[in-house]
C-alpha cells in the first residue's frame, strides 16, 4: 500500500486485537479481522497455551466470535503478523474459513509493515471438502 492510498478498513481493527494475542510461546501475534454479511466486523487474536495444541488462531478466534453473535456468513477477511511476507492462514485456518465464506471470498494477508497479498479462500483451499463429498453417506 503506497501512502496516498486509503487503508484496507479492516487492518485497523486486525492491528489492534493482534495487540491483544498471547503467545507467550511462539512470540508471533498475529490478528484477524473478518467483516460478516450484515457489515459487523469480528476480530480475533491467537491465544496460545502451555500445551501446546490447546492454543487456538486468530482465525479462529474471530470466525468463533461471528458465530457467538448468531452469524454464518463471512464477506471479507484480514490477517496480519509481523513477518517477512504477508501471513500465510495455517491449513486448519484456511478449511475455517471455507465454512463460512465463499470461494471468492477475499482474503487479504499482511505484515505490520504495511506489505499486503490479496487473495480469495477459493484460492487458499483449492480442492476443498466440502459437504458434497459425503453425498453417499
Ligand atoms: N497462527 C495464527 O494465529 N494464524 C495462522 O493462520 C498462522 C498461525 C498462530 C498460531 C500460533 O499461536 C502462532 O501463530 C505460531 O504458529
């Protein structure tokens, strides 16, 4: 983003709640921001734990927090790190994501030094499974 261009309006509320993560363990905050059908935007941070796998994504976070509300439909996701090149959503994140948003639902990745990477959750989960695949069940 160059500095005459207006900021992505979900970086401001990613960069914050990523303030709010606790990675005491990796040291690598990273914050989402997830706009839903209605406008109301959901934000997550990643919340780490002393074992291990118990810590959870910012991802998730925010996909968890636009469910508690009583929504199913996400239109547009931010997530943003502190990392050399824009944040790649882990495999778990991207299948998250495909729950409740379209294929061509954009994605935009981030670093907090302002590099950003636009792409869609079609193009993160490509082959995903989906209900579709359980047809003969
Ligand atoms: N992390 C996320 O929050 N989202 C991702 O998509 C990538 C990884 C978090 C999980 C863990 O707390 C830390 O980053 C290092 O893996």
């Amino acid at each position: 983003m160059s500095a005459s261009e207006t900021p992505h309006p979900l970086r401001d509320p990613a960069a914050k709640v990523r303030e709010n993560a606790h990675a005491p363990y990796s040291n690598f905050k990273v914050g989402a921001a997830i706009r839903a059908k209605s406008g109301t935007v959901y934000v997550g941070c990643n919340v780490e734990n002393v074992a291990y796998p118990e810590g959870t994504c910012a991802e998730a976070g925010a996909i968890a927090a636009m469910v508690a509300a009583g929504e199913k439909e996400l239109i547009e996701a931010y997530v943003i790190a502190d990392c050399p090149s824009p944040v790649p959503p882990c495999g778990g994140c991207r299948q998250k994501l495909k729950e409740f948003g379209a294929t061509d639902v954009a994605v935009t990745l981030a670093t907090t030094d302002g590099v950003e990477f636009k792409t869609t959750i079609g193009d993160l989960l490509p082959g995903a499974f989906d209900a579709g695949h359980m047809e003969r069940s």
